[in-house]
C-alpha cells in the first residue's frame, strides 16, 4: 500500500480545495482495507475514506491517515431467469461503470448516469437522480467492520435506504465499503417517472416506437451537462442542500403566502425545491469572494478558484439563515464536512 505525506487533495475534491492530508494512502487491494485501518489504529490516528471527493466539503486539512479508494474489478457475478446480479468495486468510477453495464447489454442504471465519484459511495447517501435511487437497483455489499474487524455483506434492507440516506450517515466510521452487487432485470422497462424525461419520450411512446436504456442514457446525460456545471470547469458538488420534506399542514401555511412554491408530494408530506427556495430568496447567481451561488441553478454552490471550505460554509450558513427567516424551512448541506 503507497502512503503520501503531507499530500495536496486539491485533485481529490470536485470543490477543488486546497487542503492536505497527512497521510494519504492508496487502497488499491481489498486487502489495503484492514490493513489501513490497522495502521490509523497503531498510531492512535483518525482516518478517513475518500472516493472520488465529489460529495465533500474539505474546510481544514485532513489530520491522521486518508484512505483514498481505488481498488477496481467488474463482473457479471450471477443470474437468474429474470435478473443479472453485476459486482463492481468500490474504486470504479461510476458513470464509467454504468456506461460499462450498458455496452455489456444490462440495462437498469442509466437514469443515474453522469453522477461524478466512486461506485463504493453510492450507497452512503443513497445516489439518487432521474426518477431512480440506488436503493432500487442495489441487491447487497461487501464490507470491512471496523468495529469488529471482520468482513460482512449488507442487503439493501440492511441499509435502511431512504431519500439521500442509508445507515453509513449514521456512523461514519464503522464500515469501509469494497464492493457493490447490482440486481437488474433482464427484462428491461424505461423509467420515465421523471416528468422532464416523461415528456422527452412523449413522442416515442405515442408512435410506439422503441426506447433503448442508451437513449435514456444519452439524455440523462444531456439534461446533466445542460444543468450543472462540470467540477474540472467549475468546482462543485452538485446539489449543495437537501429538497426539505416538510408535512402537509406547513406545505399549506408556505402555498398561503407564496402561491408559486415549487413542490412534489412524497408519500404523505411535500418535497420542497430546495433551489426555489433560495432563489426566491435572492441568492442565484450571487458571488461571496471566490465562492458564490451558480448563476444557472441555486442549489450550487461553487468555487470560482482559489476560495476555501470555510468560506463555502459562511455562505452556506447566510443561505439557510435567509431561507429560514423567509419560509421557517430549515436547510441541511447534503455533502459530508471535515472542518
Ligand atoms: C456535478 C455533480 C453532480 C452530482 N449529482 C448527484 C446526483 O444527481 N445525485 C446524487 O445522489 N448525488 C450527486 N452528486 C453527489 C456525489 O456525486 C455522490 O454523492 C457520489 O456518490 C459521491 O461519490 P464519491 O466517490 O465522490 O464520494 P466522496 O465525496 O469521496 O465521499 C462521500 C462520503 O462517502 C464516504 N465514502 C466514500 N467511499 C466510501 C467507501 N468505499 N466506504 C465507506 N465510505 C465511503 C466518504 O468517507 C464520505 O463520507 C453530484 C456531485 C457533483 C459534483
């Protein structure tokens, strides 16, 4: 296993922060894992995993040993008459992964394509994007206890899924995942339950023409470019705060008073567009010295270049202080913090 000192993560975080860590160590065998862990333990260091950095806030640099993951491999592992079940390693890139599992004809992930990081995070907040979380497609895990210092396979019951969280958001520090198993059906059916894809296809589906799983792809794609920024352009991490769920009884108090609230049910309360809200309140666009709000999407926060963690967190602060005054909604930041 190859350890850095005092090493730059400028390259490891789409922010594009310039922080350091201690000691930067390169897992690139599952067998890294324990043996990282063993190391950080000897040393009474903290530690840390990083994948591709994408959903990060690095506001200090990083102390004791960062475990960056990079173990790769990808398989078909079974099948059954009705479904594929595909294994790929926590350090495969994932659009690379899921643009893969298409040339090999399995359909099932192409509404997640595009999301920057690794395959071995996505079940830590439960990627979702295009009418599809990982929670749908996911059938089990590998992973190290650091608890107890052995490996285990969780199913996606196990996980405890649901809306940008899993049981990994609970306790940070108890398991390093090593691999992921996908469960797709052989049997492949589009999924257009996102309205802007639903109306993409309008045309297709009137004239019974047929919908391939590269298509949704290439407009999950072109939809993505269109919306967001690329991080080697312009850092980021995508969606900077959660879409509040608040209950029905609030959803009607804010609907009294801003009649344009833009808002979906979820099951038997109401997702709130976290962008709407702070665009209303003023902030699109907005530029606080080297970091400010993206000017296309207001959910985005950004480092124009040469801005710092801590300075992305002041303004997330004023953004959710502004958001609560306005709306009484709370806003909580969707990417992890080291600070
Ligand atoms: C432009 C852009 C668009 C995005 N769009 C979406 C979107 O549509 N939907 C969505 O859900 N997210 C989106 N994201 C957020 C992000 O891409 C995902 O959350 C992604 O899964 C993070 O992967 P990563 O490898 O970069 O994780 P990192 O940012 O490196 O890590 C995130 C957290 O996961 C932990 N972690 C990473 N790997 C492991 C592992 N192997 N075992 C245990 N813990 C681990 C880290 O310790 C950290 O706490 C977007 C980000 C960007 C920059």
């Amino acid at each position: 296993m190859k350890i850095d000192l005092h090493a730059t993560l400028r390259a490891h975080n789409t922010f594009g922060f310039d922080v350091s860590a201690d000691y930067l160590a390169y897992l690139t065998e599952v067998s890294d894992i324990p043996l990282f862990i063993q190391k950080a333990e000897e040393q009474q260091a903290q530690w840390q995993i990083l994948g591709g950095g994408s959903n990060l806030v690095l506001a200090a640099d990083l102390q004791g040993y960062t475990g960056l993951m990079q173990i790769k491999g990808r398989h078909l592992l079974d099948q059954t008459d009705t479904h594929v079940f595909i294994e790929a390693m926590a350090g495969e890139d994932w659009h690379e992964f899921v643009t893969w599992t298409l040339e090999q004809g399995y359909g099932g992930l192409e509404n997640l394509a595009l999301i920057p990081g690794t395959v071995g995070a996505t079940p830590i907040q439960n990627i979702g994007a295009y009418g599809l979380e990982l929670s749908q497609v996911m059938d089990s895990l590998e992973a190290f206890d650091t608890q107890t210092k052995k490996w285990v396979q969780l199913t996606a019951a196990d996980c405890q899924f649901s809306y940008r969280y899993s049981i990994f958001k609970n306790d940070t520090k108890r398991y390093i995942v090593s691999s992921v198993c996908f469960k797709l059906p052989k049997l492949w059916q589009p999924n257009l339950t996102y309205a802007e894809l639903a109306k993409a296809f309008a045309e297709k589906i009137e004239k019974k023409q047929e919908i391939t799983p590269k298509d949704i792809f290439n407009k999950v794609c072109e939809i993505r470019s269109a919306k967001l920024p690329d991080p080697k352009i312009l850092g980021n991490s995508g969606s900077f705060f959660h879409n509040p769920i608040i209950s029905t009884v609030q959803y009607q108090k804010i609907k009294e008073r801003f009649p344009n609230v833009v808002a979906y049910p979820a099951e038997s309360d109401w997702k709130l567009a976290a962008g709407w809200l702070i665009e209303q309140c003023g902030f699109k666009g907005c530029r606080s010295g080297y970091v400010g709000v993206y000017d296309k999407q207001a959910l985005v926060l950004v480092n124009h270049g040469g801005g710092t963690g801590t300075e992305l967190l002041d303004l997330a602060q004023q953004i959710q202080n502004k958001v609560f005054d306005t709306f009484g909604v709370k806003l909580s930041i969707e990417p992890v913090i080291y600070s």
